[in-house]
C-alpha cells in the first residue's frame, strides 16, 4: 500500500492451510494453530473439558482450551490416533502425566491459577514438535484483594 | 477410527514425579521446631544449619563453620549433585537462572529453582525427599528471567512465592500444599522472584514489576494460615509523607515502581525490618515523574508489627539510570555503633547509622563512575544521564550496577566486607513512551557494553571505606559472595569457576569450573561433622543487563554440594 512499508508478500491460502496439517509446508503443524474451545462448568465444583488426539495429525483439539477461572479443570484426553503418545499437563504441585496408546482415553485433574495461559505436550519423540503442544488459557483477574491500591491505569 | 467401545483406558494422569528413580516421597520432620526464637540465633546456636536466607536477620552471609578453611581448601571435591532439567515449554525459557540460597535444617536441604520449582533434598546424599512444581503462567511479565532467590522455613512449613505473585505454604514432610495466597496482580505487570523472610509470626513477601509501572509493596502474612496481616507501599499515594517528591499532578506515583524484589535483613531489638527498594518508573524517563522519587533507590526502615514506614535513607533521588537499591543492607557493629552496609548500583558503599538511616560514610567501590558523584556528605551531583529525547548517552556504571541483586559479605572476624564487583558501562537513549498496564515502561532503549568490562572480588574496611584486596578478571561479578570462619571467602563466576579466597589476603587457594556461570547464593552447612559448600549454578536471568558478552553462556540446571575428602 502506498506510504507503507511492505515488509511480508502475500501468502497464497494453500501456504496457510499447509502451516495447520502434518508435512505440508513445514514437517509438522506450526504450534499455537487449531481450533479453541471453552471448559465447562460442572455442578461438581469442576470445570470440565475434552481434548482429542485426532487421526494423523498429531495435534491436541481443540488446540487452545480456555478456563473460565482458575481452579480445577477435569480433563477427559482421547486419543483417535493410530499411534501412541503422551501428556505432560501443568498442574500445582506437580505436572500430571498420562499414556496414550494407540485408541484409549483417560483423564487428568488440573488444578491451575490465572490469569494466564500454559503449555502442555506429548513428550515422546519429538511429537511436541511436530504439533502435539497444547495451551490451557486461564481468563479472568486476580483476587481485588491482591491488586494494586491506585486508580484504574489503561491497558494495551 | 475407533468406535467409543473399543477405547483402551488409560487411566488417571499420575504426578509426574512418581516417575523419577530415587524419588524418596517424604522427609524427616526437622522443620517442625524451627521457629522465630532459632532463626534469631542461628547462626550462633546451630551453625551446622543456614536456616534463613542470608544465614542470619543481619544479611551478614557468613558461617562460624571452620573445617574447611585456609589450609586443606586445596582439598574441596564435589560429595554430590543434584541436577534438574525440565520438561516441555516454561516461560522465559531462555532466561532462566538457578538463583537460589539453599536452606538446611538438621540435614534436609530446602531449595527453590525457577518456574515455580521447590525440592526438598538429603543435604548429605543430595537425594530428592520431595518436589513440588507450581504451574507457572507461559506469559507472566518477567522484566529479567524466570528465576527465584530461595524459601523460608518455620512450624513445620516450607514458604516459597511464585513466579505469578502467589506466596504459598508447604508441608516441610511431604511437600504437600498448606496454604496459598495472592499478593501481586500479574495484570498489572507484577510478579515475584524474591525469598521470604520469617519474623515473629509472619510471612513476609515483596512483589517485582518495577520494570512494568507497578506500586512496590511489601506484604506479611500469618504463618499458621495465611492471612494478611499487612501491606507497606513504597510509594506514597498523595498526601502521604514522601508524597511531596512526586509531581503533584497526574499519576506517576501510581505507576512509581520502588519494589522490593530482595529479601530484607532484620533487627530485632530495634525491632525493625531494612526493605531496599528498586528503581522508580520509568527507568530512565525522569521529565515525568519530577522530584526525589520517595521512597525509590532507598532503604525502608518498617515496624514488622504493623507495617509502617520508621525512617528511609535514598540512595540515588531521581533516579534516571535504573540503579535499584534492592541489594541487602547488612547490619553490624561498629565502635559499639549499629550500622548498616550496602553496595548500591550506583557504585557507592554507604555505612549507614541503622537506628535512625542517617549517613556515615559513602565511599565508591568501582573504578568508573561517570554517571555523576556522591561527595563525603551524601549531596548526589548528576552529571550524565538520558535527557534529551532521542539522544543517546554513555555511562558507568550500566543500569546492572557496579554490584548486581547478588550479596556481598561480612565477616566479624577480619571486619571486612567482600562485595562481587561488575564495572560495566551503557547507552541509553531516551524514548519517551505512554504507560499501559503489563507493557514494559522504560522510557528509553539501552544498549549495554560488550567491550571494556571488567569484574572483581573487593574486600573493603567499613571503618575507613578501604579497599583492602581485589581479585580482578575480565568477567563482572554476578554471583553471591560467602565468607566463613575457617578464613574464607568463596564466590563464582560468570565463565563457570567457583572460587575460594584466603579472607585477609585475597589470595586465590581453590577453584572448580561446575560448567554453567554463577549466579546464586551459595550457602554452607554441616551434616555428621562434616562441612559443606552447597552452590546452585545455572547462568542466565537478564544477562543482556548485567553481561551481553555472556548471552552464549551455557544455562545450568545443577548444585554442587562441595567438601572435604571423608
């Protein structure tokens, strides 16, 4: 456009969808891409989510999770991949760990603050890598009781 | 794909620890009787133990323990290490440092690494008691790494803060979660790297984000449950005392920063804890916030019984070159005097007079200070520093300091003080920049030397403001310095050497390259009768800051636990 700095060309559609999939433009998915999805409320005090492992694609969905509020997360993983994988899963206390055979699912109890987000991944191989890596985003502020003691200051 | 039926169960997720061979599960219960009344004379009582982070209330970073000492230093060989690694994406993972000062009580080690790790350790096997891991947010706002300086120990309870402004409480048994509570908002930028400190019955914390725009404050907490007892601001709100050296327009005191990221030193019998603060905000752009700053740059005499600011002493007023005050001020005596010694980044060592903050003696502790001068009396001249927008200005010392957060030392028995020395220069170009929340704020771009830099181990007589001894190398100083009774003074640097000094001499006895660079507080302690040197290595944190010419240096994951041949 003119009076601006062109620094990037245009990327063409199919160099978009190759970022996403398995041995496209890259060797794996481009981390931080997929789909989001939103933990539930459970009337057991839990939020409640599921996080597949999709056939050959090695990738969690949905690939973004987001928490209302911090606090604890049941997390129901399945794996429809005909491979084995894994996760590490951020927890308070200690990270949460689970095997995946090939077809099975299991869950994991997280128990997380917020605001803010976390990683987590399959470590075997280097499937965190080729995109088995996974963000859990905690919304929300912290307590009033916590925050600073001045007017309210703008944000980005 | 398989149908719902045929799914295999995999379970429930384990703690991941379970899956480390050697994880013992649970430590002998030695914590439960340390209390205020120990920690108050522990270095005296139970020189076998460090049971609070300087080793003592008074910041003195030293040890009545001998046997390894002058002559059979030569001697000093790893008994153990314990190393850890870490698994998957953690926030500033390419700044992360083993910053800690290991506590030990009765042969249980307890220390605390970064993002959020806390380890109980066999202080004489270095086998792993217990883990606990604080899941840490990727996207907290960490001006200079992902690091902790250490934990506090008292009533059977280990006491960590938390990458995102959490203080938590933990079974000293078993790590197992007692309490947890909030004292920072990582919205606003905040966050916590500093180590608790024990007095009476309280916790007591301090937030970080004096890079951010935040109110520094420190917090006390009850031990027992967690509840608040107290917060100090370091700032004034307007019409508070000190609130007078803020513009007395707009909001800068709101943003003002004045943290207090570093571990306080304590007196008990005048009853008062010595805060240092870090540098106002923003860094390096004073035309918005005219005025001395309060209580910025300063030590912050407060009553811990209610959390109200006694007496103050600034060490640098209107602070443009981001020289925190945040190091210790170690407490001894002096012709029957109590007194106070600090090394600040401006590059001046200030003997203070601790009963009421007044000045005794300032004297300057690099070679080259061009940022301005401090004469005899305290009166601070500025002579060159960030003013004009867009133009660039060269200084020493850099905003790291002629002495980084990393501790000096005192002995009583050579009265000397042994300070870690970093002369590196800077540029910093002012840029001025509007404040949002979580967004650095600056008000400048910095550029520190990677040429012409020098570091050294000095030992200086408070009594006169003399250098006695100076170790020199080409590498500035940025790892804690340890003196003890057996004559010694030990330290590392940033190319991975870790070094023992005969105290009166400086005379190099011993050295020992652990493969990362240093910069944490060693401690010493004793289990069995025999003596040792426990030292976390692990290089990194804001090195761009402090040493841009080791960015390559390689990071660490280790601690050395050093002795003498059984």
């Amino acid at each position: 456009m003119e009076g601006e700095t062109r620094v990037t060309a245009t990327v063409d559609e199919s160099v978009m969808e190759g970022l996403a999939k398995q041995n496209g433009v890259t060797l794996g998915r481009v981390l931080g891409r997929g789909n989001v999805g939103m933990a539930e409320e459970g009337s057991d005090g839990k939020m409640h989510a599921t996080v597949r492992i999709p056939l050959d694609e090695l990738v969690f969905d949905p690939g973004v999770l987001i928490l209302p509020h911090a606090g604890d997360l049941e997390l129901e993983i399945i794996n429809d991949d005909n491979n084995s994988h894994c996760a590490v899963l951020p927890s308070n206390g200690d990270s949460k760990f689970i095997w995946l055979v090939n077809f099975s699912k299991g869950t994991a109890t997280l128990q997380l603050d917020g605001p803010g987000y976390y990683w987590y991944g399959s470590r075997t191989g280097n499937d965190e890598g080729r995109g088995l890596t996974g963000t859990i985003v905690v919304t929300g502020e912290v307590p009033d009781e916590a925050k600073l003691d001045r007017p309210p200051q703008p944000r980005p | 794909m398989a149908t719902e039926t045929e799914y295999v169960d995999a379970g429930e997720a384990v703690d991941f620890r379970n899956l480390s061979p050697g994880y013992v599960g649970n430590a002998p219960d030695v914590a439960k009787g340390v209390n205020y009344d120990r920690i108050l004379k522990a270095r005296e009582a139970e020189p076998h133990n460090w049971l609070t982070y300087y080793g003592g209330y008074d910041g003195q970073r030293y040890s009545l323990l001998d046997q390894i000492n002058t002559s059979n230093v030569k001697d000093l060989k790893p008994a153990w290490v314990f190393q850890c690694g870490s698994v998957g994406m953690h926030s500033g993972a390419s700044t992360y440092s083993f910053e800690a000062s290991p506590l030990v009580v009765d042969g249980v080690m307890y220390v605390t690494g970064w993002d959020g790790w806390m380890w109980a350790l066999d202080a004489k096997t270095g086998a792993e008691l217990w883990r606990y891991h604080r899941a840490s947010p990727y996207d907290v706002s960490l001006c200079c790494g992902n690091v902790n300086r250490g934990c506090a120990v008292a009533d059977g309870k280990v006491f960590m803060a938390t990458l995102n402004a959490h203080v938590t409480a933990l079974d000293a048994k078993t790590g197992a979660l007692v309490w947890d509570q909030v004292f920072g908002d990582v919205r606003a930028g905040e966050s916590a790297t500093v180590a608790p400190l024990i007095v009476k019955d309280m916790v007591i914390v301090g937030s970080s984000g004096g890079e951010f725009g935040v109110r520094g404050h420190a917090d006390a907490f009850k031990l027992e449950t967690g509840e608040r007892v107290w917060r100090c601001y370091m700032v004034p709100e307007p019409g508070q005392p000190g609130s007078e050296t803020w513009p007395a327009d707009g909001e800068a005191w709101a943003r003002g920063g004045g943290n207090c990221w570093i571990t306080p030193t304590y007196d008990e019998e005048l009853n008062l804890l010595y805060f240092n603060t870090g540098n106002p905000c923003p860094d390096f752009d004073g035309g918005v916030r005219e005025g001395d700053n309060l209580f910025t740059d300063s030590v912050v005499a407060v009553d811990p019984d209610t959390g109200e600011i006694k007496s103050h002493y600034q060490y640098t007023p209107h602070d443009v070159w981001d020289y925190d005050s945040t190091m210790e001020n170690i407490l001894f005596e002096m012709d029957g005097r109590k007194c106070s010694g600090h090394f600040d980044k401006n590059g001046y060592f200030f003997i203070l007079d601790r009963t009421d903050c007044s000045l005794i003696r300032v004297v300057p502790f690099v070679d080259r200070i061009t940022w301005g001068e401090i004469d005899s009396n305290g009166k601070v001249t500025a002579r060159v520093f960030p003013d004009k927008e867009g133009d660039p200005v060269h200084f020493w010392p850099g905003p790291a300091g002629a002495k980084e957060w990393t501790h000096a030392a005192y002995s009583p028995k050579t009265g000397l003080f042994y300070c870690p020395v970093q002369d590196v220069g800077a540029t910093a170009t002012r840029r001025r920049r509007d404040f949002k929340e979580s967004i650095p704020y600056w008000g400048a771009g910095v550029a520190v030397d990677t040429e012409d830099v020098s570091g050294y181990v000095s030992a200086f007589d408070p009594a006169t403001g003399q250098e006695k001894w100076r170790f020199t190398q080409e590498h500035p100083m940025t790892a804690s310095v340890l003196a003890t009774a057996g004559g010694l003074v030990l330290t590392g640097g940033p190319a991975g050497k870790y070094w023992a000094f005969n105290d009166t001499t400086g005379e190099l006895l011993w050295e020992f390259s652990c493969g990362s660079g240093h910069h944490s507080s060693p401690s010493t302690y004793s289990v069995d009768g025999r003596q040792y040197i426990a030292v976390p290595v692990g290089y990194g944190a804001w090195t761009e800051g402090f040493y841009p010419g080791a960015l390559a240096q390689a990071g660490g994951a280790a601690l050395f636990a050093f002795a003498l041949p059984e």
